[in-house]
C-alpha cells in the first residue's frame, strides 16, 4: 500500500455526561459546560492510526476541527493518540453554524490541505447527532462515501468497509478519494501514551481562518443558519416510580401487577 | 395547495409491502398540504399492492423512479433523483424517514437544493404560516426543540412511532418520473450482502413493547427474549451486552444504536448509563428489574425490581402465561 494522506475529522463537543445546556439563542452551550473530543470521533481517529500502522507508519494522518479556540482540546487528544499534525478552523464567525455551513467550512478546509486519499469521520457527533456532515462533505468535495463502518481496510485505490445493517451486513466500495465514516463497533479508541502525550506538544498544529479558506463570512454562522430554533424546553424529570425487592419471587408477582394496571398485559 | 413529497422507506421497498414509518409520513404530509410519495422502484412489480396502501393513506400522487441507476446503488443516486424531483414539484415539505440511509439522502438533498435540513424529528406541525414546525428530542432526551427550516425546502427526516396512521384515501396517480444519475454519484457501491436472520420478532424502533439486556444478563438472553415474546415485544440490548458480543448492534438500544419510544420499556439488568437513556428516555412507561439498588436506572422507572432478572423475568413470563389461560 503506498503512503496516504489521511485526513480525519474531530468535534469538539460538550461532555456529554455533564448538564447539558442551550443559550438563549437556541444555540447549544458551549461555554458553561465542559468540551472534549466527541468520544465518536475517537473511533475515527483510531481507524485512522490503524491505516497508517498498516503501511509501517508512511502515511500521514492530519487532525482537521471546526470550532472555537477551545476546540485545541480535542485537536490535542488526537495528536496524543497519535495523528501527525492539525488543522484548527477558528472564526468568530463560524459559531452557531449548522450542519450545512459546517460542512462548507469542512470542505474548503479540505481542499485546502491539497491532495488527499481518506477522509475519516466519527458516526455523528455526541451533542448535534445528526450523522450528515460526512455526506455533506462528501457532497460538496463530489467524492464517494462509505459510511457506518465497523471494518476499514484500503486496498490499492480501493476503500472497503463492513457495514452491519439492520436487514443486512454489508461489504460496501468506493475508489479513493473518498470518505469514510466509522462506528463505535469499529474498534476501542486507544489512550494516549506517556510519550504520546509528550510527543504531541512538538507537533504541527495550523490555525486557518475563514480568510484563509476564502469562505465568506455571510455564508456561515448563526444567522446564516438555514434552520431556526424557536424554542428549547428542558424535559421536566421523570419522577422515579415504585421499586420493590424481589423477595421469594414477590418482585416478579408484582411486576405482572403493574403491568397489568397499565394494560400491558 | 403544494405537495409534500414522502419518500417510501427502503424497507417497504424490498417487497412492496409498505410499512408503518412511510404510513406514519402520509399522515405528517396532510397537514402540510398534498401528500405525494416516491417509490423507487416497480410498485406492480410486487403481490403486496403498495400503490394502493398508499392511496389509502393519503397519496394524491405516487412519483414512480424505477431506475437500475437509482436502485442498486447507494444513497447518492437517490439524492440525485430526489434533487430533480423537488425542483420540478417544489414542494412544500420533503419527509424522509430517519435511519441511517434516510439523513445520508437528506443531508446530500439539502446541499444538492440549497435547502434546510432538520434530523430525526419526533413531531411535524404546520406553524401559523403553515410551514412546518418540528420538534426533536436531544441531549439524551433531555430538551425538547422546536425548530423550522428557514431557506429553501424543509428537508425532514421523521423517526419511527412520531404519528398514528390514519386512512384517508387519495388519488394515488401513479406518475412516471425518469432522472438522469451521474457516474459520480454510482462510486459507492455494495458488493456483498449477507442478510440478517429475521427475528419474526416486532421491529425494535416501530415496537410498541420492548425489552432489553444488558450486561446483567451475563450474556444468557433467554429469559429477556420469553419474557418479550410473551409480552409480543422487540428485544433490545444495551451497549455493554453488544460490545461483550452477547448481542448483533442492530439491537442495542442507545446513543450509537437505536433510539426508542415504546409505550413500554423493560429494562433487565441495565445499570441505565447516559448512553443507554438516550435512546429509551422517551419511552411512555419504563420498568427495570436490577440486583444492584443503586442502578442509576432506577432514577427513570416507573416500576423497578430490585433482584435477579433471570428469575424474576422466568416467574413473570410464567406468570403472563398464565393470566393468558
């Protein structure tokens, strides 16, 4: 296999284990709460370690995130675990974007790397969840992209990934250039090693602005959003109901009570 | 008044049958305006009848792309031919079921038309203007949001069990739509397909009943698997039952599996971890059975054993068997 160049693309998002929360402006919190990488793009940066472990380390793999000055925490992380070099988009501009102007932003960024053989994703971040900004991107680069994958292996010019539907699984190609995105069953995320962590303070790390990607500031960011949120509720609790100790088989009679109350039974 | 273009989910696609998210569609589309579907495919190709169960639902129209180029490749093809359709009918609305082909079709549809895209909505309303007003369900089910595209078509995908299914009978004029599909968008490809054994089980994300496992099954899922058929419910697993093996993905219920909103939820031997409330939080009525007490899932319940789920899941299953006769 010869050297690629192997692009991956990380999130920085609110803990997801932590209180989530909006702004007032329907926007998502992104201040109040902790950030990290998304844990989804942990896969991606793996699969993307493994790629570049299968051709002795020939390949190189470059870290690509869109989002506030912050976001050098999840570019961190994947350089500890072992990308090579990143690049941070970082306008003001950009926030509050949506998917469709972040994979504008995505793509110009992309293009603007030069020549490049795979471009990996997590499955969907862990706070937005949509799981389209692979596409989108795939869209606007006018590549092919295999998604869901739980198996990655390049083959000559040839991406090849498993994908466990739910009809189906299913072996699923494209040539090169192209995207690739990766589920939580493609493999543990590796932690970063000590030297890992030392390594990664020498590494290349690019700071690009909407200037220069030459992207127009009109066409990114909140009130460029092609969709609006009118309103954010938080979910009133659920109140915890009635829990019994199974004592010589009463939980399982009581059970049954219960859902024979509700007309479950 | 301006359609609404459905499109029919794949699942109904492989025999005709149509099932109960493409219903659910036709119902959200009348309240939009003329709900009309698109089939790709040969609808009279199958025994099932599917022109006219979609009729019966509401479809003034059906848009048939009974195209090779559209059929045996991936979603790009099927966004390519959605794009040419939504810029001949501009349409007041296109309704997508959500699933992992569904927001791929959308979100291409979205760049291809220069439109709004909103995922995975749990309701669709039409706004004081009539325009569509969807409300999702994020941050683990945590907030509700209500939002509306502002550009361009609302591109909306709908996740299963969002509406009722209501006859409401339709024209149901089949039309012939013929598109044009680039060579760029036949680059991905399936080149195997091994298919899934079928369960005869309810479809975990259409289930009205569904009873999972999780890792205090300790990988054994007989008693969860009597104690959903007794029950005529879908089985579900949690992420440490699939990571352990026990269980295929298509199963797990959570953040990176399926998310869930049956009436009932069984939960046997879930600790209840963040990433497995995001996918059953919603559900109407929520039952675990736990040996440990402190099992964050017992915060959610509306009724909670604290025991052996194998033995109290084996007394149960008895127990409806019986109350059955």
């Amino acid at each position: 296999m010869d050297a690629m160049d192997i692009v991956v693309c990380v999130k920085y998002v609110p803990d997801s284990t932590a209180d989530r929360r909006f702004e007032a402006d329907g926007t998502v919190d992104r201040a109040g709460v902790d950030g990290l990488l998304s844990e989804l793009d942990e896969y991606a940066v793996e699969q993307a370690l493994q790629l570049k472990e299968k051709d002795a380390g020939a390949s190189t793999v470059t870290v690509l995130t869109v989002g506030p000055e912050r976001a050098t925490d999840a570019i961190r992380k994947a350089l500890q675990m072992g990308a090579d070099k990143a690049v941070h988009v970082v306008d003001e501009a950009i926030a509050g974007s949506d998917a469709v102007a972040t994979s504008l932003v995505l793509a110009n960024a992309v293009e603007k790397l030069g020549a490049w053989d795979v471009l990996i994703c997590g499955m969907a971040s862990t706070d937005g969840s949509m799981g389209v900004v692979p596409v989108m991107v795939a869209e606007r680069l006018g590549v092919p992209a295999v998604t869901l994958g739980s198996e990655v292996e390049v083959d000559g010019s040839t991406v090849r990934i498993r994908r466990d539907g739910d009809v189906a699984t299913e072996t699923v190609e494209a040539t090169l250039p192209a995207v690739v995105s990766v589920t939580d069953q493609s493999g543990e995320a590796r932690y970063p090693s000590f030297k890992g962590i030392m390594a990664a303070k020498k590494k290349p790390l690019e700071t690009w602005s909407l200037a220069d990607l030459g992207v127009d500031a009109e066409l990114v960011g909140l009130s460029a959003a092609w969709t609006e949120v009118q309103q954010t509720e938080a979910r009133p609790p659920r109140t915890a109901g009635q829990v019994v100790a199974d004592e010589d088989g009463s939980g399982a009679a009581a059970l049954v009570e219960f859902l024979a109350s509700k007309k479950f039974i | 008044m301006s359609e609404v273009l459905v499109l029919v989910d794949s699942n109904s696609l492989a025999d005709g049958k149509i099932t109960k998210p493409t219903l659910e569609l036709l119902t959200i589309a009348r309240r939009l305006g003329e709900p009309s579907a698109v089939y790709i495919g040969d609808p009279s190709g199958s025994g099932e009848a599917p022109a006219e169960t979609l009729a019966a639902y509401g479809a003034q129209k059906i848009y048939v792309i009974d195209d090779t180029d559209v059929s045996d490749y991936l979603v790009a093809p099927k966004a390519e031919a959605l794009a040419q359709l939504v810029e001949k009918t501009s349409p007041a609305a296109v309704l997508i079921p959500s699933g992992g082909e569904g927001k791929e079709i959308a979100g291409r549809l979205a760049v291809k038309t220069g439109s709004g895209l909103i995922t995975d909505a749990v309701d669709v309303q039409p706004g004081p203007d009539g325009t569509a007003v969807t409300t999702q369900s994020v941050f683990a089910g945590g907030y509700t949001v209500q939002a509306r595209v502002t550009r361009g078509t609302p591109i909306i995908t709908v996740k299963p069990n969002s509406a009722t299914p209501e006859q409401a009978p339709g024209a149901g004029t089949l039309e012939d739509f013929p598109v044009t599909i680039s060579e760029a968008a036949k680059a991905a490809k399936v080149t195997a397909s091994e298919p899934r054994k079928a369960t005869g089980r309810p479809e975990l994300t259409e289930a009205a009943i569904v009873v999972s496992g999780g890792r205090g099954t300790g990988g054994d899922f007989s008693e969860v698997e009597a104690f959903a058929d007794v029950l005529g419910a879908a089985v579900g697993a949690s992420r440490a039952a699939v990571d352990s093996g026990w269980m295929p993905h298509a199963f797990q219920v959570g953040q990176t599996g399926k998310t869930v909103s049956p009436q009932l939820y069984v939960a046997g031997g879930i600790s209840g971890a963040i990433q497995h409330r995001a996918g059953m939080q919603t559900s109407k009525t929520i039952v675990a059975v736990n040996k440990d007490e402190d099992a964050p899932i017992f915060e959610l319940v509306d009724f909670g054993v604290v025991g052996d789920l194998h033995s109290v899941l084996r007394a149960a299953t008895e127990k409806v068997t019986e109350r059955k006769g």
